[in-house]
C-alpha cells in the first residue's frame, strides 16, 4: 500500500493534471484530478502562482490555471527522477 503523498508529490500531481488538459484547466476540475479538498488546492495554487510555475486568468466568468513554462520543465524533471528511482529500484 502507498503511503502519504509528500508535498511534491502533490505539487507535481497538479502541474500534471495541468500539463495532460492542455496546459489550461478550471479550478474544480483541478480539485477533483489532484484529489485535495479546496482549501489545500487554495494554498498550493498561491504558493504555484507565487513561484511562477502557474497563473491564474479569467476568460468570461470563467477562472482558468494555466501552467507557465516553467511549470512544465518541473513537470519533466520530476517524471525524470521518477524513471531515475525506477531504474535502481528506489
């Protein structure tokens, strides 16, 4: 059985939710993906914004997360470290 999700765990669970809708997605529905209740999902997208590893828009009356460029080189090194631990058996 799989234990808790660290931190980066969940950070790199967003961005790749992100990543896999096209780089766009609504709130909710990133909610829902990353499995977090909306006040955790509130904290990490300040601290996503805040980092510039996503940002926020409004189009009509709709709120979207889009991730930056930045966010999407995080995504690719943390799938790297994940072959990384797979290959020697971490």
């Amino acid at each position: 059985m799989a234990g808790k999700r660290t931190r980066i765990d969940i950070i790199g669970d967003m961005l790749a939710s992100i990543l896999d809708k096209g780089g766009k997605i609504k709130p909710t529905h990133l909610m829902y993906k990353s499995n977090l209740a909306h006040s955790q999902m509130v904290g990490y997208l300040n601290e996503l914004v805040e980092k510039s590893l996503i940002r926020k828009v409004k189009k009509d009356k709709n709120e979207y997360i889009i991730i930056t460029d930045k966010g999407c080189e995080l995504v690719q090194k943390l799938r790297e470290i994940k072959e990384f631990e797979h290959a020697f058996g971490l």
